[in-house]
C-alpha cells in the first residue's frame, strides 16, 4: 500500500504539467489567488476526450460556464466536483496539490482561446 502510494507519488512528479495553458484550458480562479494557492488548470479536451459531456456536465452537475461553479476543496475532498473523479480511483487523489494547482499566480479565471503557444512550440523544437 504505502510503496503504490510512493510509486503514484513519483510518476506524477515526472509528468506534472507546465504552467502554461494549452488552447481550450480553463483557469478557474474565483478562491485560489486570495487563499495564496496557484490557480488551477482544468484540462478540458484532456477530459472531453475520455469522458461524455453528460457525466460532468449533467450527473456530476458542472454549470457550462468557466468559473461558474463554486468549488473548494472541501466539496471536492467530500467527493463533488473534480473529488467525483480524482479520489484514488478513477483518476489520481488529491494530495497532488500542484498537478492541479498550476497556473501563474494571479492568471484571471478564463477559457484559454490563443493558439500561439501551443502552435509554436513543436514547430521551435
Ligand atoms: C471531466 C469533466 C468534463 C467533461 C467530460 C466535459 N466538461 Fe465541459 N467543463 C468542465 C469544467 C470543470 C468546466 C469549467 C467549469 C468551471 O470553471 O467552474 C467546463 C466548461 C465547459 C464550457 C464553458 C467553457 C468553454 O469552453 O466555453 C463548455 C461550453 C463545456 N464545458 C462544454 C463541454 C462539452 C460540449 C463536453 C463534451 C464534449 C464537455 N464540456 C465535457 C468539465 C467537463
Ligand atoms: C469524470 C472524472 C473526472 C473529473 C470530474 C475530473 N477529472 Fe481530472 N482527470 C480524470 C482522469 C481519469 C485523469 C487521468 C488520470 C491519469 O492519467 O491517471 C485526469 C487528469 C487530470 C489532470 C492531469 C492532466 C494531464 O495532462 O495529465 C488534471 C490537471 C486534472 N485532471 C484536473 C482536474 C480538475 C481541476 C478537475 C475539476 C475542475 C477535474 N480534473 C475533474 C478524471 C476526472
Ligand atoms: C483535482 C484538482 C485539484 C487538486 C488535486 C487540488 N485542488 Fe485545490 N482546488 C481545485 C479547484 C478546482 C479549486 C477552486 C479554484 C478557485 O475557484 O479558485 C480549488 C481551490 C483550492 C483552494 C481555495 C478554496 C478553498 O477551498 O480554500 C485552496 C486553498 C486549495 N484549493 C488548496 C489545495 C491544496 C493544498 C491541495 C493539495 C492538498 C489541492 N488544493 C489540491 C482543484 C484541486
């Protein structure tokens, strides 16, 4: 049990997203900034390609806005929210505080809609 936990805990480090959004990323920064956390990114096509739009949108009840819901990490630690998924099972727990948490202190909450970045960079490498 506790060796799984290491080994979960050093995988992630090594893929750890950087902390620039990718086209169609949601930051969603209503608490994060006043509570002196980094914003988190929420992945959307990373999710939207592995999951129905009804699952998170209508069970697990995610308004379509960006920084429409009013999350904190009591409701997800009590299984709502991205808790629904990320408790150990379906996808990682949420000791990983960074994986999520990663956007640049202070990032608005926003839908990441410029193509620049993620255009450029393969093409600079
Ligand atoms: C794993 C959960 C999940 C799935 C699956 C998912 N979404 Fe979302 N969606 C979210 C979350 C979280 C937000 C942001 C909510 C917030 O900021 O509070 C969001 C925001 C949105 C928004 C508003 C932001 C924007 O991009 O304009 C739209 C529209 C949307 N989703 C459409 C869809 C559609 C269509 C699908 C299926 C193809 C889908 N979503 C699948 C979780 C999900
Ligand atoms: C319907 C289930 C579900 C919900 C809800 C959900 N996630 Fe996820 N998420 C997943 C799964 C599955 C993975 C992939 C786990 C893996 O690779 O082991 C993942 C991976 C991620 C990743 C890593 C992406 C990468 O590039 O590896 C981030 C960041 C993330 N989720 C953030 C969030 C946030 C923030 C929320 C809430 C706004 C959320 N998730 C809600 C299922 C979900
Ligand atoms: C699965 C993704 C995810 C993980 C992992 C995660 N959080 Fe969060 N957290 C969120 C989301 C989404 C919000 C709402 C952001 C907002 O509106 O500012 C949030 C909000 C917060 C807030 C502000 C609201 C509140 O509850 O006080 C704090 C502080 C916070 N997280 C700390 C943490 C810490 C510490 C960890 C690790 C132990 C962690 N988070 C892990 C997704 C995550």
């Amino acid at each position: 049990m506790l060796l799984a936990a290491a080994l979960t805990t050093l995988t992630l480090g090594a893929y750890a997203p950087p902390a620039n959004a990718e086209y169609g990323d949601i930051v969603i920064n209503n608490y994060s900034d006043e509570a002196g956390m980094r914003p988190p990114i929420f992945p959307h096509w990373f999710h939207r390609i592995r999951f129905r739009c009804k699952i998170c949108h209508s069970d697990l009840g995610f308004k379509f806005k960006a920084g429409g819901n009013d999350i904190n990490m009591a409701k997800i630690i009590n299984g709502e929210f991205c808790g629904a998924c990320h408790n150990g099972e379906i996808a990682w727990s949420i000791e990983n505080c960074e994986v999520c948490h990663s956007a640049k202190p202070g990032t608005p909450t926003q839908v990441h809609r410029s193509t620049l970045q993620t255009l450029i960079m393969p093409l600079g490498k």
